[in-house]
C-alpha cells in the first residue's frame, strides 16, 4: 500500500467514526451503553469513533446492529463518497496546478 493508499483508507476509517458518533447521538446512545451491547470494550468503541483504529467487519457489523435504523451499507456507502470527493477535488487540484 502506497502513502496514498494508507491517506485515503485512514480518511474512510475516521469518516466511519463520524458516522459511529453521529448514529450514538442520534440514539442518545454512550459509547459504554454501545459497547455493553456489541461485547467490547467502551475504550475500543471510544477508538473507532475517533478513527484511531479499524474496523473489523464483524464488529462494524455488530455495531450496526446494535443501532436502529443503521444500514451498514448506507454507512459505508457515506464514507465511500466522502472519500470519492476529497479524492476527486485533489485531483482537479493538481491539474490545475500543471
């Protein structure tokens, strides 16, 4: 993996922590209540929420399912295209620095 490859996979890692943070408060859920229902820690719910660690699909999973109405693949779909804009803008960037 490349140094850009690594930008843009820790970009889609923090945008599905945005989107953790969002759904809790959505929920007037804690990161401890979270944590209790999927079975991990609140201190690795606290981690995934600030992008500082990865999701393993089986606990993302978990996660989605322990919050109503969250589609893991409306989630990710929102990470993807957030991740798809910053890259296309840095592409126009750069052309239009040449």
């Amino acid at each position: 993996m490349d140094r850009n490859d690594s930008k843009w996979s820790k970009m889609f890692q923090e945008r599905l922590g945005d989107e953790l943070r969002l759904s809790l408060e959505q929920h007037d859920m804690t990161t401890t209540a979270l944590a209790k229902k999927v079975g991990i820690s609140q201190a690795q719910i606290s981690r995934l929420e600030c992008g500082k660690q990865g999701f393993r699909s089986s606990t993302f999973w978990k996660i989605c399912a322990a919050l109503p109405g969250i589609s893991p693949s409306q989630v990710v779909s929102v990470a993807e295209k957030f991740v798809y804009d910053a890259q296309a803008k840095e592409i126009k960037a750069t052309a239009a620095a040449s």
